[in-house]
C-alpha cells in the first residue's frame, strides 16, 4: 500500500514529462519546444539591495547626528488638507547669548600681556553655557567634526600678501629689510588712487624726475615700515635715487596730470563696429597709462604720472592691424606742473609705410607729374612698382621708421637713388638726360675741367620745415676738394654764387660712386645733414632738412645684456661736437626731422667694442647697447666661422617679436655666418630669432646694404640702410 501510495506521488510528475518530451505533429508539423534557463541577477546599486539595505538600516541604532543625515524629507501637512503642504512655518524658541562681566585684576604688565595673548589665541566659549542642552550638544559635535572655533578667521592685508611674496622670491629678507641684491627680480605694481595703472618698472638706466617733496603723513597699517634709501638703492642699479619712499611705491593722487584734448581722424579714416582707438602713455619704448576716448565730444582723456615719453592714439581694426597713428611729446606740454592740462589736437592720419611722389624736373603740371613707364623699386629690389600718373608710389607692409634705397627710372631719364623714411611722405625727382648734360658742360666750361661719359651727380635742396632756405653752403663729409655748385634765380649754375639761393638747390658733379654724407652749414652753425647713395651713371637726390622745433632726447648706453649703464664717448650726425656721457646717459636737443643718422661710439673700457648705431632725429628716444670682444669671438670660435678681416660685422637686437634676418638682394649670403641669440646672447639652434634676442651677421661684404628683419607674428617688414666697412661694428636696434 506504501508502495501504491509513493506511484500516485510521482504518477503526475511522469506523465508531465513525458508530455514535454513526446514531439506532436499536425497537419504534418513537427514541434518541438526549446526552453533557456532564466537566470536573474542583481547589482548592489540596483532598487532590491538597495530596498534591503534600508530595511536593515532602520533597524541600526543611530545618534542624533547620523539620524539627521540619514533621515528622508518629509511632506509637512494635516490629514484634513486636499493639497500637500510643502512648507510649514515652525516657531522655534528665542535663541538668547548672555555674557557677564567679569572683573580681572592685573597683576603686572608682562603678566597681563601675556594673559592677553593666551586669551586671544584661545577661544572663548563660555557663552555656551547659557545655551539649552540639545543646542550646547549640536555645537559642540560641530566643532568636534569641524574645529570652526579654533580656526583664524583673519584676512591678510594686501601689504602683508606682497611681503609674504617678496619674501619668497628673495627680493626681501625675512625682516622685511631690502637685501644686497642690486637688481631685484620682483616689482609690485598696483593701481593708483585716479584708476591708473602703477607699472614703472626701476632699470639701471632710469632717470628720475624732479618732483615735489611728498607731504608727511601717518604711518599706515598696509604700508610696510621700509626704509627710503634701502628702497631706492634697491630698485635703482646706479640711478639717481627718488625723494621718498612714497614717490617710488606709489604716486600721490596730486601728482597726476589729467591731460585733455580733441580728436581728429583724418586722411579718409572712419571708425566703425570693427575699430577702435588706442590712447597710451610710451616712455622709452615702455607702455605706461592707458587712455579714454570721448568720440560724441571728439575728446581724449588721459591721466600721466609723469610729463615724460609721447602720447600714442591709434585706429586699431579687429585683427589687430593699425590703421592710422598720431602722437605728441609730452616735453612740449604748456604748464606741465599744473594738474589739469589742456593737451593739443591729437591727429589720426593713415599710417605711412614707404608712399610719395615721383615729379619730373622739367614738369610743372600738377595732374600730370610723373613721367611716363616710371618704375620705383624698394629693398634692393624686392618691391617693383608703378608709378601712377600722378606720381604716388608706395609699398606697404613696412614697420615705421624703416629706411631703403629708392630708386626710380623712366625712359629719357637718369636713374635717381635715395634714402627714404617710412612714417612720412617723400618727394623725389627725375631728371632728364638732357638736362644733366647740359649741367655738365656749363661745370666744365666754368671750371674749365674735362667731365667725360655720363657724371655721377648729387642733386639736393635746403629747407627749413618745408620752406626753400638761402644762404646755406654744402660740403661732401671727407671730401674737401669736391666743391658744391649753387643754382641762381632763373635756375642757372652759377660757379660765382658760394651758397644757396632763394630757390636753395645745389649739385656736385663728378661724384664717386659711394657712400656719401652731405653736411650743410648756415654761417658758423650746423644747418642740417643727409645721407645719400651715389651710384654710377645716375642721380643722388638729397634734401637737407631743419627744423625750428626742438626737441629734447634721451641717450642711454648701457652693456646689451646685463642691461648696465656705461660711460663713452660719441659724435652723432646732428652735432658737430664729441659728446661725452661720463654716466652712460645724456639729453640732448635735436631738430624734429624724420631722417636716418648715423652715431659712432667710442667706450673706454677695452673689451667694449667701438661701433656704428642707427637713430632718427625723430625719435623720443636714442639707446646704444654696447657689444663685448670677447662675446662676438667666443662664438665665432664655438661656431668655427671662417675668419675674412676685410668685411664687417653686423649685430642686430629685436625685442617686439620673432624673426627672421635677410641682407635684401644678397641671396648667396652664407648662411653660416648668419647666428640668432636670445636674450641673454646665448645662441640659437632652430636659425630663427626670438622675442628680446638678436642676431649677428659675419663676414658682410663691405657696401652700402639694407638689412631686413621679417616679422613672425606681423608679417612686417623692419629695414635699415647701412654702411658697412671692412673691420668694424655696426650695431642695429629693429624697434617699431
């Protein structure tokens, strides 16, 4: 009976599977079920462990803290209400701190102060006291987990910031003393009390200006108790040390000079949605205050602390392309002294890169003044024109203050070479063939001398700020026997006349091809000078400019790298006297001509080279950076340079952007005697040039080149004509 019960147990189970293990057919279909095993799995982050998890929470034990954190958000309502209350105003019970008085008796004053100092650093909690249990507890669990009682609160000073940075960079010792290091590395700077902005950066070479003595006042808690000859012999390496602490660190807000003016745009510039003007302070190369511009008044505004370097307005375009420029010294400012200065009108004008005209001597037509297929080429040929027929040429794409050859051609005439300056607009002539044949033989016949084959002729005219001048003799630099002849009236040679006529033209015939300096004299004084480039079988053009505005320039020379001021003598164009600057600086008062000079320095120590510098009369400032012996043969040697005494050298300084350097028409120039430095003269691998580096030419052939510095961010081109003869220096600074 067991046995019959245990077969009805199991019976169902048989005839189940033998159900699903038996296949079916119908209508001649075979099926036969496939099942896959279900397999359910689940992560810790999923919703079942997650529901687990909180089930076996709530049956932990947990403080109040844990509670708080732990809990869920509740809804806030009543049974009775239809909608949930989602905020309810709860009335907690006034929080009340009482503090009571307590009466501390002193014993002595080093007991108390440090009693005091104790108390300040800990503190006090006794205020907790009087709080109710359950909020005594809260804060004292908070300050367990957070120590918020015991942390400094405080805010450092902007005086104890820039110490503490001071300090670390080494240009302070600890006890805020200035240390023995005569060229600190750190320089706060900040803004003044007008909203400028205070970045005078001390160099060896600054020259400090006279000011009023700064009114005493009280010591303050952010300015730091420094004293005032330790500061300026720190900032200042060898300059003239300020008079007070507060003229260096910062200005008074009485020393500023609110200058104001009107603006005018002019030439065809327009300002739109994609311009803008510029109106900045320049003081030796050195970005100083910024400037506003009021366009619905026509009005600039600028505040300067000092009455020193130009004020620069440019229209600047989107892409950071300037447009047009206009600027004014501020030397030249009615009552510098006074606060508020009514500054002159600041003109915009298109920005000039090499752009003139081209007239005919023989042609009086204004609408008509170039002659016919004139041709201009610029840098040596790297730039060939057109002439248009009203005679404007131009090339753009050039730096401001660069110089070139011109040279200009059309047939029936000579060719005519002349330096040019970009940043203002030139006026050259062509002369005739006839005409300078003619000019040679009324020469010949007064001088009764024999001029075969086309004359190598000078042709120039004196001006003073743009007007023909009268009585001005003409010499050739080194060349005494080449005597100038002078053109009367009627425009006539005229070998009697010893000095220039109303019309102020002179000529020398028969000239070397060279090189040449023009210097001119009116009575006993130097009236002006000019470079000129004579070359064979065509003219020289050469205009002698003056000028009755004067301006006050600044000359530094100081070690190209350490940046040291150094005493030498030099002779500059524009002078006739040696001038010696004993402390590496001297001001001197130049005519406001824009014209390419030439400046020989001679220094005393040995290993200071003497060498040839570029400057502009035009310029507000002149610096010569002087080059060491030892450094130009010390790579030479590294580099194994090959050694041709008869050329020259050329060193060259870029401080604005990358480069590249080229002598225009010399395209098999070595370029193993081209080496590019950084700033601390150190050389270069990749035959490129960077920022605040140079380069050094070697072994240039001696001739008359222009040497051109290819901007890498710019795309601009920076050019200098220069001389170079066999074993000497010349040395040039590509500043825009």
């Amino acid at each position: 009976m067991l046995q019959g019960m245990r077969l009805k147990r199991f019976l169902p189970l048989l005839i189940l599977a033998g159900c699903f293990s038996w296949s079916s057919s119908v209508g001649g279909l075979r099926f036969i079920p496939i099942y896959d095993a279900l397999v359910i799995k689940a992560a810790k982050n999923e919703p079942p462990h997650v529901a687990f998890e909180e089930v076996i929470q709530k049956n932990k034990t947990l403080d109040e803290w844990s509670r708080l954190e732990e809990s869920e958000p509740i809804l806030l309502g009543t049974h009775q209400s239809i909608q949930p209350l989602y905020a309810k105003r709860i009335v907690l019970p006034e929080m009340v701190f009482t503090k009571n008085s307590e009466v501390i008796q002193i014993a002595n004053a080093s007991s108390s102060k440090q009693e005091m100092t104790e108390s300040a650093d800990r503190p006090d909690v006794s205020w907790m006291d009087n709080l109710p249990p359950n909020q005594a507890s809260r804060i004292q669990e908070a300050q367990r987990r957070s120590e918020v009682l015991s942390q400094d609160w405080s805010v450092p000073t902007w005086s104890d910031m820039a110490k503490e940075v001071l300090e670390k960079s080494g240009a302070l010792a600890e006890s805020t003393k200035i240390t023995g290091n005569n060229n600190p590395r750190v320089y706060v700077a900040g803004d003044k009390k007008l909203g400028a902005a205070q970045n005078r950066v001390p160099q060896s070479s600054v020259e400090w200006a006279t000011r009023r003595p700064a009114p005493k006042s009280s010591p303050s808690e952010d300015a730091p108790d420094l004293p005032s000859d330790d500061i300026a012999r720190s900032l200042t390496d060898g300059a003239e040390r300020p008079p007070s602490t507060a003229s260096l660190v910062d200005t008074a807000e009485s020393d500023f000079k609110k200058i104001f003016g009107p603006l005018e745009i002019t030439g065809g510039l327009a300002v739109t949605n994609e311009h803008h003007i510029e109106i900045r302070r320049y003081d030796e190369g050195v970005l100083k205050e910024l400037g506003r511009v009021d366009l619905s008044q026509g009005m600039y505004h600028i505040d300067v602390s000092e009455p020193t370097g130009s004020v620069i307005a440019q229209l600047v375009d989107k892409e950071g392309k300037i447009l047009g420029e206009g600027s004014f010294r501020l030397s030249r400012l009615p009552n510098p002294n006074t606060l508020e200065i009514s500054g002159p009108s600041l003109r915009i004008e298109p920005r000039l890169s090499f752009a003139g005209i081209i007239t005919s001597a023989y042609n009086t037509r204004i609408a008509d003044s170039a002659p016919a297929k004139t041709t201009v080429t610029f840098v040596n040929g790297a730039s060939e024109v057109q002439a248009k027929k009203d005679g404007l040429v131009s090339m753009d794409n050039v730096t401001k203050g660069s110089t070139t050859v011109m040279r200009s051609a059309a047939p029936g005439y000579l060719q005519t070479a002349s330096i040019i300056v970009s940043g203002s607009e030139f006026k050259a002539q062509l002369y005739p063939s006839a005409m300078i044949e003619a000019l040679q033989e009324i020469v010949s016949q007064q001088r009764m001398m024999s001029i075969e084959g086309i004359p190598t002729v000078i042709w120039g005219r004196t001006s003073r700020d743009g007007k023909n001048v009268a009585g001005v003799t003409v010499q050739i630099e080194g060349n005494d026997s080449l005597r100038a002849i002078y053109f009367d009236s009627f425009l006539i040679p005229n070998s009697k006349l010893t000095a220039t006529s109303e019309n102020g033209l002179f000529a020398f015939v028969d000239v070397s091809p060279d090189f040449h300096s023009l210097i001119a004299m009116e009575g006993e004084k130097l009236f002006g000078f000019q470079n000129v480039v004579a070359e064979e079988n065509s003219v020289a053009f050469g205009e002698i400019e003056n000028s009755l505005r004067q301006d006050a320039v600044s000359v530094r020379i100081y070690d190209a790298f350490s940046g040291e001021s150094h005493p030498a003598m030099f002779t500059i164009q524009s002078l006739l006297k040696n001038i010696a600057a004993d402390e590496g600086q001297i001001t001197l008062t130049l005519p406001h001509v824009n014209r390419a000079g030439y400046i020989r320095v001679t220094p005393p120590e040995a290993d200071f080279l003497q060498a040839q510098y570029v400057y502009n009369d035009s310029d507000d400032f002149i610096h010569i950076p002087l080059v060491r012996r030892s450094w130009l043969l010390a790579l030479k040697g590294y580099l194994k340079i090959d050694d041709q005494p008869e050329n020259g050298i050329v060193v060259g300084f870029v401080p604005d952007e990358n480069f590249e350097v080229y002598l225009a028409g010399h395209d098999d120039f070595d370029q193993r005697n081209i080496v590019y430095f950084d700033m601390q003269g150190r050389i270069l691998q990749n035959k490129k040039g960077i920022s605040g580096g140079g380069f050094i030419l070697y072994n240039v052939p001696d001739d008359t080149h222009e040497v051109v510095v290819l901007g890498q961010r710019t795309q601009k081109m920076y050019s200098k004509v220069l001389p170079v003869e066999s074993n000497t220096l010349s040395v040039l600074t590509f500043r825009e």
